[in-house]
C-alpha cells in the first residue's frame, strides 16, 4: 500500500471518528436540554443564571454555545422554566421572557451573543 493510500485511510477514519463525535455530542446537549430538574439557588452564589424553556426556538438558537461555554468555565446555573416547580423564580426575578440571564446586577434578555458573552464572561 502506498503512502498516500495509508495517508488517505487514516484521514478517512479520523473524519468519521469526528463526526461520529461530533454527532454524539450534539444529541447529548439536546437530552441535557430537555431535562427538567427542580433547581434550588439559595445555594448557587456567585452563578450566572440561565432562564429558559426546551421548546423555545430563541433558547435552543443559544442553548449549545452556552452549554460548551459551561463545560469549561462552570458558572452558569440552567433552569428550564418547563418545570412547574421553577416557575416562583419568574416573580422573584421578574422574569418577562426566556432566554434570560442573569449575573449579580447584570441581566440580559436574547439571543445576541455579544451580549451573552458580557454576562457569562470571556469564552474560553
């Protein structure tokens, strides 16, 4: 076999390799998505919240890069609004739509990034 035929195959694997991996993920931060935990933040100080619901098309526009930013950084708190048993934050922090965040003073309502960013902080 030449070198650039074993050149090729090992290139030909690792493209699948990636988007195979590539696809998991995906599908793994949409179950993620999905889930509907009751979520206590008495006990998240110094947290970003994120205020949203899994059948929202402005939240799942966003919910991926919030997500990967969250794997590195662990700083955001994620509420899916679905769960009835969130629902008394939307009178404790007057929430009016979803996607919201909220960091100490800072709040934003949206979907631009640039301003998700200056509440989340630097990507990283």
């Amino acid at each position: 076999m030449t070198l650039i035929k074993r050149v090729g195959k090992a290139l030909a694997v690792i493209v699948v390799v990636l988007a195979v991996s590539g696809f998991i993920g995906h599908r793994y931060v949409n179950y993620v998505e999905k889930q509907q935990p009751v979520v206590t933040l008495a006990k998240h100080a110094n947290k970003v919240l994120f205020f949203y619901r899994d059948d929202c098309p402005d939240c799942q526009s966003i919910f991926h890069q919030i997500y990967w930013h969250n794997v590195i950084s662990r700083n955001i708190i994620f509420i899916n609004m679905n769960q009835s048993k969130n629902r008394p934050y939307i009178q404790q922090y007057q929430l009016t739509s979803v996607p919201t965040l909220i960091h100490g003073n800072q709040r934003y309502s949206g979907t631009n990034m640039k301003n998700i960013k200056q509440i989340v902080g630097d990507w990283k």
